[in-house]
C-alpha cells in the first residue's frame, strides 16, 4: 500500500500466498468494505482505492495482512473475525449477571464529500454525501435475527412544525432536515443524544445498504441495533442494558421521538459508498418490487423511522468508477421510486402513520441531466439539494465549496443549480437548500493578492479534523475564534461565500457561519424554497449563537433577520471582498415564518399541549409564542479585573460561555447567590439572590462540553 493521489487499482490477489503490506498506514488512513463479491480498500485523504477483485473477507485471514501500525493490525483482526466467526446464540443469564463488554467499535469511516465536476475532465474526488459526504463503509456482518419491532409510534399529533403532507405533495411548512452519520459515534463520539432536536423537523440516518440479494439491509449492524449506551450517552438519561431486544442508535432515535413527536426520522438508503447495487436493482420490475418490499418490511420492523431518505450517486454516472451505470438510470429510478411509493402507500392504510420519501440530489448540471428530476418528482416528498463541493481539494486552486453565484465562470454555484431544477419542473418548496457543517482546505497557499489566498495555486491539502483537505465547522469555528491566532474571516460580497485563511499556516478554507446560513436562508425564502438541509451533525456547534442549524431554524420558524442572527454570532468578517463592503441582506425579501397551533407547544418540549396563550375575557391570542419571555443572555467573557452583579431570571435568562472551559473558572454559592469565578483574569459574576437549586443546564449555554459537564456536577 503506497500513497497514490487518485489511483485505483484493481489486483489480482491470492489469498493461498499473497499478503497486503500497509507499512505504517494508521487505522484512520483507510477503510474496507466488500463490494459486489470483492475486498475494496479505500484511502479516503487521497481519493484512492485498491480492489481485491473477487476475494471476500471471509478468504482473507490474518496472515494476508502486514502492517507496522498495532492499531493497523487490530483493525484487520476486527474485520476477519466479524466475517468469519458467526456470533453464538445470547448464553441464559447467570444469576445477577455483569453486562456483557461491549465489542471495540471500529474506527470510523470518514465521510468523502460529493464533487461537483469541473467545466474541463477531472478526476472525480470520493465524496460525501450529504448528503453528501458519505461514509467509506466498514463492512459488519449480517445481523442475525431482526430485533423485535418496537411499538409503533403514533404520530398523527406531531408537535414539530415541519411536517409534510401526503407523498409527493411538496411541503406545508419549513424543513430543517440533517444527517447523522452512522459512524459518528465512533472517532468522533457524536451520538443521539447530542441531537438539536428542537432545531430539526427531519432528522435523516445514514446509511442503510442494498444486499447481494437487492434488498435494503442495515450496513453497520453494531452501531445500528447493537451498541450499548451509558446513561450519559443516552437521550432517556436511562442506561442500556445487555439483554434488551433493541439497542444501537436505533434504539436512541426511538428515545429521541419519543420525546419530540414531531420531528420526522427518515432512514437513508445509499450514498457515495454504497451506491453501487442501484443500477441493477432499478432496472427490472423484479428487482424494484424486491426493494420496495424489503422497504417496507425495514420501516415495519424499525418502527422509528417515518421515511426513506434515496441517496444514489449517481444515475448515469460520476459516482465510483466500481458502481454500475446504465443510460436509462434515471428512467429506472422514477420506477423504483413509484414502485416504492406504492407500498408506501399501502402501509399508511395499514398503519395510519404518513411515511415520506425524499431524495439526496446533486448541483451539479452534468449530474442534474442524467437525473430525471422531472419522472421523480410525483413520488418524492423533497429534494435534499447537495449544494457544496462546487470546488474542492481534488483541484490544485483554491476555490468556494458553497457559493451563491459563481463569479470565475462554469456555473457552479447555488443560483444555478435551483434555476436548472425549477426549470426541469420542481416546484420551489419541494427544493430543501443543502449547506455544508464541514470545509474544504487547501495547505501551501500565498496571498498574492491581498484576498485571503483565495484563487491560489497549490497541490497542498490541510491536514484537516479526521481526514485531510476536510475540517469539521465546529473544529474551525473555535481555531478561528481563538484571539491568539492569525486566522482571518473572509467575506466575498460578490459571490456571496464566506472563507478563512491562515498567514502563519499557509492555508485557505471554506467556512459558513451562522451570518452566512442566515443569508442563504432568506435567499431560499425569496426564492419560494421548501427549507434548509445540512450535511453533517456531527460537524456542527450543536447549541448557542454559533450553531449552523440554530441559524437556520430561527431564520424559518423565528422569522430572526440577517441581522440578529448575526448579532449574536462571534463570527464575524475580518475583510469585505468587493461589493458593498458589508455582510448583508442582498435580498429585498419580507418573509413571514408559519404560525404555531396554540395546541401543539413549541418544538421539543415536554408538554406536548404547549403554554397557555389565552386571556382571562376569553379573546385568545393568535401568537402562540407570546407571552413566553425569551430571557436575556449573559456572555462570560474574559475582562481583566471586573467583577459583576448579574440580576439573572432563572426561570427565563441563560449564561453563554462560548468557548470558554471548565479549567477556566470555578462555581461555588455563597449566601445564597452563585459564584462564577476566572482566577486567572481575577474576575467574577455573581448571580445575586440564585442558589444552585433554582438552576438547570437549561441556563447554560456553551461550545466547550466540558463546560455543560462541570455545570451538570456542579448543579447534581
């Protein structure tokens, strides 16, 4: 295994006599998957795949395998032993048993984002879904027998403003959909809990598989349905216990809907890796009644989830050069998804329950043409519009991932792509505006031209959060909020894209912000779009003023601004490119956010009948939000010497600490009244009159989860 920008190879391997050297190769480096009857190992940071061409796992053993790395190593032992060892039925309990250790997960696979192509041929960049980025899958074995299905969930009654009608029929109100990865719970220890569901509508999960047999599969068995949770971890507060019939992140979604009966999860079925099976499987009417049945007995079993989320990149081509491709994908893909439609159908009657299908859809014009968006459009409910990686790292210049208009020609942009699906007949509200929770990063780049090191020449990738030329937002955010580097936020009015650069690092990345999202949101507004989508979670600050999601939540269901999201965004441009000068509105554009039943409460909440906005003579109110005093929100900052009085309402108002840690200060209550002590900056607040007893982590707002963590002992 050697480092190869680009390269896949196909190799003829023996498993009797052959071995694979990974020298020094970390576990991190690359991930496996078996792939139509063979071994695909991929090397995510440099677009590179290696095939086994037809070698399973289960012919490989651990003496095919050299590698220097330990941890190298056990990942292959995990991968051999998964596949050739079938798990023995679950042992009777012993007398009060300990729980069964859980097994040592996998390292994650990282997501590759989708790249959008170039105006001349370039090789094509192993994207992510998002849906974009998607996951470099590690294959799990076939989950034995199917957990028992949970209860259904009856949702006729939701409490979250998003919620689409009948299949097919577009949306009535806002979306704020975003994915969770599968494999976020791993490297990235993002789980369930740490959800914003009071920020989504639709929250989708992948990725589920297409199996040998054409039937829609779990893809990561353990993640999904097998993995305990601690009680820390778990959205019920409550921990997992060994032997219950459901477990996984499965069983959290379950916990999730629970406590928010609006909010709609969908199962996402594909994406970059995955997509392979797709071909096949759409172009007989046999192949797509097996699907759509298999469908169906997934949503049956896995209760849990209200939809499907097609992520087939891509009809026609410009997915892995390993996928299928047929001329007539996109025809195909209307039939499968009217056949999956269909059976949908059939189980609303059955169930009562609404079950939605939307469709992960490229920006690019070259992938827009072979998509058929005409033929899918009676059957889906919404288009998750993948409107990011216009450029990226597989480009040897810097560029903008996600801008509004494209001003160094090829019409990669925003503007574009929404103008191509109105024109092939999709209406407005049926288009949800996809925005990345991740960047694309260039090493090696001068600022020639005093821009940031925008439109600089480099074959250099930053080394990134997980995976190189790719940093999380949030990993970002906070490198560039510390004042003690040289970080510099870049605003192009002219193209309407945000970026950030590093002098002293020599690298250039794309960014959003909470600015940015605000602005494209109300551009969608305009524009008579359907909501905002985000790829993905676990890239995200998941709470305060500089969350993605938040942003695009308060913009839709808020009616918040430009401005005021802005407002209370520390992440604000250090340089204006071109055009006024400023960060703003460049849209006339009033929008009027949907008005909340008195009776279905705010998104999120406990109490699913919501506040009592009526009037002692009877005369009612028709905001449901009056009424219900917002706060104020205090921020800790750091000021030498100050010591201050906060007259805070614990019933109403917050503490932002922003970035700020827990080895930062120190709490204690002292008669009667909460102390927040920084000793190095000697500084304090005092929140007069309020003992711990009259506070809760709801008061608290960070971006540093040690904060929340020493709040949450502090007020136990």
């Amino acid at each position: 295994m050697t480092w190869a920008w680009n390269q896949h190879a196909t190799v003829a391997f023996n498993p009797q006599t052959d071995k694979i050297n990974f020298g020094w190769f970390g576990p991190d480096n690359f991930s496996v998957a078996e792939v139509n009857g063979s071994v695909v190992i991929s090397v995510s940071g440099n677009q590179q795949s290696y095939t086994l061409e037809d070698i399973t796992l289960d012919e490989l053993t651990a003496a095919n395998i050299v590698a220097l790395d330990s941890g190298t190593q056990a990942k292959w032992q995990a991968l051999l032993d998964n596949s050739n060892e079938t798990p023995e039925p679950e042992p009777e309990p012993e007398p009060e048993p300990e729980p069964e250790p859980e097994p040592e997960p996998e390292p994650e696979p990282e997501p590759e984002p989708e790249p959008e192509p170039e105006p001349e041929p370039e090789p094509e960049p192993e994207p992510e879904p998002e849906p974009e980025p998607e996951p470099e899958p590690e294959p799990e074995p076939e989950p034995e027998p199917e957990p028992e299905p949970e209860p259904p969930i009856d949702d006729s009654d939701p409490v979250n403003p998003g919620d689409p009608g009948d299949g097919g029929t577009g949306t009535a109100s806002p979306i704020i959909a975003a994915y969770f990865p599968e494999w976020a719970i791993y490297g990235r220890d993002f789980n369930v809990s740490d959800v914003p569901a009071q920020d989504l509508t639709h929250l989708i999960y992948a990725f589920s598989r297409i199996d040998d047999s054409g039937r829609m599969s779990l893809f990561d068995s353990y993640a999904a349905v097998e993995k305990t949770f601690s009680a820390g971890d778990s959205v019920s507060g409550v921990a997992d216990t060994w032997d219950q019939t459901l477990a996984g992140n499965f069983n959290q979604l379950a916990q999730l809907k629970d406590a928010n009966p609006g909010l709609k999860n969908l199962i996402a079925v594909g994406g970059w890796t995955l997509s392979g099976p797709f071909s096949d499987v759409a172009s007989t009417a046999e192949g797509r009644e097996n699907f759509a049945d298999s469908a169906v007995e997934f949503l049956k079993t896995y209760t849990m989830f209200d939809g499907l989320d097609f992520d087939w990149e891509y009809p026609g081509g410009g997915g892995l050069e390993s996928n299928t491709v047929r001329p007539e994908d996109g025809q195909n893909y209307a039939l499968l998804l009217e056949a999956v439609r269909e059976r949908l159908d059939g189980l609303e009657a059955e169930t009562g329950r609404q079950y939605e299908i939307s469709v992960a859809s490229p920006a690019g014009s070259d992938k827009i043409v072979n998509f058929n968006l005409e033929g899918l459009e009676p059957y889906v409910d919404f288009f998750n519009l993948m409107a990011y990686d216009f450029h990226g790292g597989w480009e040897n210049i810097t560029g903008h991932q996600a801008p509004m208009y494209d001003t160094i020609g090829g019409d990669y942009d925003i503007a574009t792509a929404v103008q191509l699906y109105k024109q092939a007949g999709i209406e407005g509200s049926k288009i949800v505006l996809g925005a990345p929770a991740y960047t694309r990063a260039w090493a090696g780049v001068n600022d020639s031209d005093g821009d940031g090191g925008w439109q600089e020449t480099t074959s250099q990738l930053a080394p990134g959060t997980f995976e190189r030329g790719v940093y999380d937002y949030k990993d970002l955010a906070q490198k560039v909020l510390d004042p003690d580097s040289d970080w510099k936020l870049y605003w192009d009015d002219e193209a309407q894209a945000a970026y950030v650069y590093s002098e002293s690092q020599g690298i250039y990345s794309t960014f959003e912000t909470p600015t940015s999202i605000a602005l494209k949101s109300e551009w969608a507004q305009s524009e008579g779009l359907g909501g905002m989508m985000f790829w993905d979670l676990s890239g995200d600050v998941t709470q305060g003023p500089e969350s993605l999601t938040n942003a695009a939540y308060r913009s839709w269901f808020e009616g918040a601004c430009v401005e005021e999201i802005a407002q209370l965004s520390a992440l604000q441009p250090d340089v204006v490119i071109g055009g006024n000068g400023l960060m703003d509105s460049f849209v006339d554009f009033e929008y009027t956010p949907p008005v909340l039943e008195p009776d279905l409460g705010l998104p999120g909440e406990d109490d699913p009948i919501g506040p009592d906005t009526g009037t002692d003579d009877g005369a009612g109110n028709d905001d449901p939000l009056s009424g219900i005093d917002p706060g104020d929100v205090f921020s800790i900052n750091w000021n030498w010497g100050a010591n201050q009085t906060l007259e805070f309402d614990p019933a109403a108002d917050k503490l932002d600490f922003g970035w700020m840690g827990a080895d930062a200060f120190n709490l204690a209550e002292e008669d009667g009244s909460v102390i927040i002590s920084i000793p190095a900056n000697q500084q304090t607040y005092t929140l007069q009159d309020v003992s711990t007893n009259e506070l809760s982590l709801s008061n608290i707002q960070s971006l540093d989860a040690s904060t929340i963590a020493e709040w949450g002992t502090f007020l136990s």
